[in-house]
C-alpha cells in the first residue's frame, strides 16, 4: 500500500532522514515515499492541513516539535513527559503524538556505566536527554549547561522530578571532568566558540564519552577535542537512525516498540545510506 511521509522543520536541506528511510523502506519492502519540506516556526498546523493534507505521517525537526505535541490529538508517554512529539502519524482520522528521540538517545549511548552525566542545552533535545537520562541511568547525578536561564531552570527541575539529582553548572570544563557520559544538545556549530576556550586549558580531559547530537558538520569542534584525548565519541546519526526506526515501527504498526521484520537488515541499510 502506497504511504506517503515527509519530515518538516527549518532549516531542512541538509536533512538525511529521507535517505535513511528510503533505504529502510526498500528492505522492509514497502511502497512507501519520504520528502522534506521547509516548514518554520509557527507554520506547522497550517502547512499540515494545506500542503500536507494527503500525507500519513510527518518527522519533525527544529523548531516544530514543541508545535506537533500542541497539535496531536492522542499523545504517546514520552509525548507527554518532555512536551514534544518528533513524530506525527494519522492514525484513524486522529492525529498521534510520539516522541522516538528518547529512544534514539538511550540507543546511541548504548551500555555505558553511568553515576554522572552532563546534558549541554536547555530545548527539547535537553528534554528528551533528560528523560534517556533517567532510563539509562535511573536516580543518578546529572548536571545542565545551558545560557538560557529559564529553560535551564526548567530543565532541572524535570530532571528531579524523573528522580535525577539535576544541578545547574557554570563551568563547562570542570563538568567534563566530571561526566561520565555528556551530552551536547545544541545544533551544530553552536559549541565552536566555547568549545575553543576550553579546550586551550591544559586541564582539559573529558572523564567520559560524548554523544552530539549535531552531525553537519562532522566531526563538530566539540567532537574533535573528545577524539585528540581517544575518548570515545558518538555522533547524532546513530541517534538519527535509532529514533527513526522507531518512527518506521509506528508508520507499519502503530507500536513504537513493535520491531521490524528483519531490523538488523534494516539498520544496516540506513547506515549504508548513510556513508553514501
């Protein structure tokens, strides 16, 4: 059966979902399409009832997914923990929520041993870190760095209600030191300048590995000060391809924990995609 998906947000063009998913959808089988749109802030209820109208489902990127959650009509638990869907699906004339960067995240840290981490950024990616946080590693110490000091606020204190003991920190450098496992959040190039000032100390030794979430360009400046001290480093396409089999699972099945036929084949084949 023909689908038709598309993932929205601003900007878009560097986008590499629809690679990914098209090489997933060729495993699995399934006649199904996947387009960008460029959709800004404050457009999406718009642009899904005009131009997406005969769209069965949407990914949704920067700024979009704080308003995707706002438009769904049925939510899903990680939905309504962090306050945004990445993913919207019509299912039965209904809008549904879902929120896969969660699982994405939990997927690209993968079985680290973690007492401490540190989560770079206070929007909806620093939300949803925050809850994988707390799955990863559940009651363990967590620290935010962020500029924004409401958002930052806000952040801590849905990090102590997941049962995190969240702190605000102030020095980026000390913290690295102290992280088991940090998280950089922010889009790429964000981190540049800061980036530069820590990394000139000669004190400068990440304790732990570092998932950026940001991967154009890659390696990011953060990345490459992870990769001189050989500490391990994970770049937002493995968590790129994680959420979105999760997307895939719900466009087949409605069940974000439903997996695949042949998953392993699946994965492989966006990772290939991927390198081309």
């Amino acid at each position: 059966m023909n689908k038709n998906y598309a993932v929205l947000g601003s900007p878009i063009a560097h986008s590499k979902s629809p690679a990914i998913h098209a090489a997933a959808y060729r495993v699995l089988g399934e006649d199904w399409n996947y387009s960008r749109f460029e959709v800004k802030k404050g457009a999406l209820k718009r642009f899904i009832e005009t131009q997406g109208s005969d769209l069965n489902g949407f990914s949704l990127t920067m700024p979009l997914k704080e308003e995707a959650f706002l438009y769904a009509q049925v939510i899903d638990e990680s939905s309504s923990l962090t306050k945004t869907s990445n993913t919207l699906v019509r299912i039965d004339d209904q809008w549904h929520g879902f929120n896969t960067d969660i699982f994405g995240i939990v997927q690209a840290v993968g079985n680290q041993q973690v007492t401490q981490s540190l989560i770079i950024g206070s929007g909806a990616t620093a939300t949803s870190a925050m809850v994988a946080v707390s799955r990863i590693a559940p009651g363990s110490s967590v620290m935010v760095f962020a500029r924004n000091s409401k958002t930052r606020k806000i952040l801590v204190e849905f990090g102590r209600e997941l049962g995190l003991s969240a702190t605000v920190v102030r020095r980026l450098r000390k913290a690295i030191t102290k992280s088991d496992l940090t998280i950089s959040t922010l889009p790429g190039g964000a981190m540049d300048s800061t980036t530069k000032k820590i990394v000139d100390s000669r004190f400068f030794r990440p304790r732990g590995m570092l998932l950026d979430v940001a991967y154009d360009p890659w390696p990011s400046q953060l990345a490459e000060a992870w990769m001189k001290q050989n500490i391990k480093v994970v770049s937002g396409l493995e968590m790129l391809i994680w959420q979105a089999v999760a997307q895939i699972r719900i466009f087949k099945s409605g069940n974000p924990e439903a997996e695949l036929p042949n998953e392993i084949a699946v994965v492989q084949a966006m990772r290939i995609a991927l390198e081309q």
